[in-house]
C-alpha cells in the first residue's frame, strides 16, 4: 500500500463538500495580492517581498480560522409548517463542540436563485448549544419549494470569500 501514511480522517477531510464564494472585496484583496507579486519579483524589492508574504499570510489565515470554525459546529433543523407570507417557525438549533467561539455564522439553504439565509447567528460560544431564530419568511407563494441543499456559512475572518459548508442535501416543503 503506497499511501499507508494518510490517515482516513485525513481522506474524509479531503472528501468533503465545500464551497467558497469570493466576495467584491476579496477580488479586490487576491488582485491587490498577485499586483504586489509581480512588482517584488520585478523590481527585486525586499519591502514588497515582505508586503507580499503579509498578504498571502492573511488569506492563508482567513481560510484556516473560518474552516476551523464551520467544521466544528453541528445542526439541528425542525422542520415546523409554513405558510405563504407568514413567519417561519422552524427551530434551528446550533452546537459548537469547539474551545473557540463561533463567529457570523449564517444558515440557510442553496436553491435555484443560490444561497439564501434562513437564520443568523452572530456568535456562539465554546462547548455551547443555541437555538437561532429564523428570519422573516421567505416564501411568498403557496405550492411546493425545493432546495438542493441546506448549508452553513461564514465570511469570518476577514471577509474575503463566503465559505459554505453542505449539512444536508436536497429537500422541497410545501407552504
């Protein structure tokens, strides 16, 4: 066996669904990151150089904080009848087994016209269970409303790109 070293938590890892949307500012930020570069590598610049592995120190730190955090966090989804126009009474409940708190952390789910936000959570403790509220329905019209899947995601730290977690796959309800 070639690879006997990799662990299968490691290979689990690997196999995981996620997503990463950059947000205008992290454009911004990567264009910002690959201008400097190209300005250190030629103009030999030692301050530029520097700047340069500054910058990428931030995106690599961006995205090991927000995956840290969104792996570390468990859902609880009850679903409640709905009815058009009216409130969504579903309960969400949200768990982080981690000793760091969980930060902007938005649940939702992923249809046709893309991420929706069902409920948000500004902050969750370490070791701690909440229950979120949901926002305003979004359903307008009665009939049955499908989704491809329900996902978690966060923007922290630094806003440069929404990370999004998959928690379950499609469903549909009707209102």
């Amino acid at each position: 066996m070639p690879f006997r070293w990799i662990s299968p938590s490691w290979i689990h890892w690997l196999k995981r669904k996620r997503n990463i949307e950059p947000t205008t500012s992290g454009k911004w930020f990567l264009a910002l990151t690959v201008i400097f570069g190209v300005a250190a590598v030629l103009s030999g610049n030692t301050i530029l150089y520097l700047l340069e592995s500054l910058l990428m120190g931030f995106m690599v730190l961006s995205g090991i904080l927000s995956e840290r955090m969104l792996w570390n966090l468990r859902v609880h989804w009850a679903e409640h009848p709905v009815h058009a126009q009216g409130p969504l009474q579903d309960r969400i409940r949200l768990t982080n087994q981690s000793w760091i708190p969980a930060l902007a952390i938005e649940i939702g789910e992923w249809t046709n016209q893309g991420f929706e936000t069902r409920a948000y959570a500004p902050w969750v403790a370490p070791r701690k269970t909440i229950l979120v509220p949901c926002l305003p329905s979004p359903y307008t019209a009665r009939g049955l409303n499908e989704w491809s899947g329900r996902i978690l995601a966060t923007r922290f730290p630094f806003g440069f790109a929404r990370k999004i977690r998959w928690i379950s796959r499609e469903g549909s309800r009707w209102v």
